[in-house]
DNA sequence: GGACACATGTAATCGGTTACATGATTAC
DNA sequence: GTAATCATGTAACCGATTACATGTGTCC
C-alpha cells in the first residue's frame, strides 16, 4: 500500500494534517497499513492536490505554524473506492524474530531467551496501543465505527494468539538451542 | 532484513546458487524474511564475495550456463552471527485486506466477499506451501532442521488461527458492508 | 513453434527513509 | 536551559524492483 493512498484513505475517514497522517500511520489506527514518514506524505499530499483528489485550507494559529488542513473531495473518494476495488495485494509478514528463532542452535540459550523476550514485548505492546483505540470511546471517531472495529479484533486476536502460543512453546525452541548449541560448534568446527 | 543478511543466512544452510538463493527466498522456507528479486541478489553476492564473506566455485554444465555456486566463510558465518545479535527489528504486518475491511462500508457486500474469499485463499496457499517444506522429508535439509521447523509450526498455526478466525466472523464483516452501503452513500450524498 | 525452466547479470527507475532547515510554545 | 511537541517542507541517499539482454535445453 502506497503512501498516497493511504493519505487518501485516512483522508476519507475525516480532515487532517500532514503530520496528523504520520502519526495515524504509525501509532493510531492505520498502524497496520502503513508507516510512512514526512518525507513521503507531504509530497504525496502536494500531489494529490495536484490532481485535485484532496483540498487545503490553512488554519493560522497564533504562535504555532499554519496548519495545513486537508479534506478529500469527491474525485478523492472515488479514487480510494476505485485503488480498493483493484485485486489486493498478499498480506506481508516479515519476521526478523523468526530468522534469528531458525538459527537458534547457532546463536545459544541466551540469545534466543532475550530474543523471545522482546518480541513478546513487542507483541503486548502492539496489542495495547489496539486496546487504546478500541477503548477510547469518547474521542470522536475511529473506534466507534464498526468495520475499524472488526479490523481491530482481528489484530487483536492474531496478537493474542501468538502470545499463547509463543508462552506454550517457547521452552522447546529454548531447548533447541541449548541442545544445538554444542552441534552447531562441531559442526563449524569440522568444516 | 536486507538481502545481503538473508544471502548470507540461506548460505549459511548450505552452498548455493543466486538462481536458488531467490526461489528459497520467495517460495520455500525464508519466505518469511525476503521476497528478493534477482536484481538485488547478485549484486548482493557481488558484494559478499568481495568482502570475503562467501567464496564462488564455477560449476560447468554442458548445454547449460556456468553454475557459479557460492559457500559461506568463516567470516561469513561470523557476520551472520554477528547480525543476527543486533537488536531485533519489529515484526512487520502489512495487511492490504484489513485496509479494505476497514472501508466495507463503502465498498459493499459482494466486494467484502470476494475479498474474503480471495484472503482466506492466500492463506490456505501460503499454508500448503509451509506444509510442504516440512514434509519434504526425504530432501537433503531444512525440513529436518528443528529449529526451521519449530519456526514453521509457528507460521503454520499462525495461519491456522487465522482461518479459523475469518470463519467465524467472515458475516459480521459482511453485514457490517451491507448495512452500512446505505450509511456510506447518505453520507457521501450529503456532503 | 512457443512457452517455460535454467542461469547470470545490468541499467533505469521508483518509492521511500534519513537528515537537514526552521521556528514558536510548553513542560520539566 | 533543554527537551519535547507542534508543524511544514526539501535534498541526498538507498535499497530494491522492473525491465532488459543473452542463451540453451526440454516439454507440449
């Protein structure tokens, strides 16, 4: 998912500002979709501008920058409907943790211990800074409408789910790599 | 994870050539990790090669190109290690589907569909394939491996989950895009 | 005869990040 | 006084993808 329509569809979910964008992209709701930085949102959002997908009005506020507001028009939403409607691209699934949980025999005990560690931390984290726009009720939009919601649950259960299952098996992979350990040295050793 | 510690991991597991290197990478075991295409390989290689990190041997077929089939050194095997001690980066998770879902709304039921559909396809294929790598069996390595296999049981049931998920809530995401298709258009006809 | 698998490599391009530039306000 | 938050934007750079170039053998 490019940077622009991500602009576009947070856009669509109310007006904001270029650095609004970037925070939804990596903290709020979005935080699944994207992580974009200044560097990429505004220059998309001078383009959608351009094509006349989004509009600016400029909020002065005494002592603080002009803030850029921007909303999307008409062309814009369907736009976003038409870049939805397009066959989806695969979800992607990068995961460093899992590269390093294969070479367990290689890295020890230890490693992989504190590798696990934090990436069960990484995990909770993910799953509470969901709970927060799930629960925070009263702000005035995201968590409230239904389809968000549905998203938010499905991330949350994925996290869910592979806390359980890292909590139930992460002494086997622990295991591993004590045992390997000893193989792993025999075996570069030999070579 | 960039291309350069994925090559050197993949070499880690055994020689190998560039050609090979990228299958791995984007359909057996490291798909995980990478999705790298032969214009980022070689020149990756290339490069390892002249950092002394891997050595080639050029492997003459008759009929066919030069086989030019790369080994992990020492050093290599130690630059592995040493990456893979480096903190660990986040997992990533990006889900175009769930950017959809999130619009049901305005996209409407029988897209909401066929975008389910099309997903829990995706998973489906992408589980098959991991169920392939372990059940190789009779194939020279990574199925045996405890720790590749510990790291694919996780992605396995990671999928699983997944499935079993969208099962069971597939229809409130759809009645969520057909009951709010009246919604979205009131509200884009309003403004 | 055409498509596909094998096999290596380069050049153009692209999407995005990082770092920089600027500047006031507020909280510690 | 110093760090953080608000706020916008540009320029340099980077990693990677796409498309291209080349060539044989095999399967349909």
């Amino acid at each position: 998912m490019n940077v622009r329509t991500i602009c576009l569809a947070i856009l669509a979910m109310g007006d904001t500002t270029g650095y609004e964008i970037r925070k939804h992209s990596l903290e709020g709701d979005f935080s699944y979709f994207a992580d974009a930085s200044y560097g990429s949102i505004y220059p998309a959002l001078a383009r959608l501008q351009a094509e006349e997908l989004v509009t600016v009005r400029e909020e002065a506020q005494p002592g603080k920058p002009v803030r850029k507001v921007y909303s999307i028009t008409e062309a814009g939403r369907a736009e976003l409907i038409r870049a939805l409607n397009e066959p989806i691209a695969p979800d992607v699934f990068r995961s460093p943790f899992l590269l390093v949980a294969v070479f367990a025999p290689l890295l020890g005990p230890q490693r992989i211990r504190s590798a696990i560690e934090a990436h069960m931390a990484q995990i909770r984290a993910d799953r509470k800074q969901l709970e927060a726009i799930c629960a925070d009720g009263d702000s005035h939009a995201q968590g409230d409408d239904p389809a968000t919601r549905w998203a938010v649950e499905y991330g949350l259960h994925c996290m869910s789910m592979k806390l359980d299952y890292l909590e139930q098996n992460r002494a086997r992979l622990e295991e591993i790599a004590a045992g390997g350990g000893e193989n792993a040295s025999r075996s570069a050793a030999a070579e």
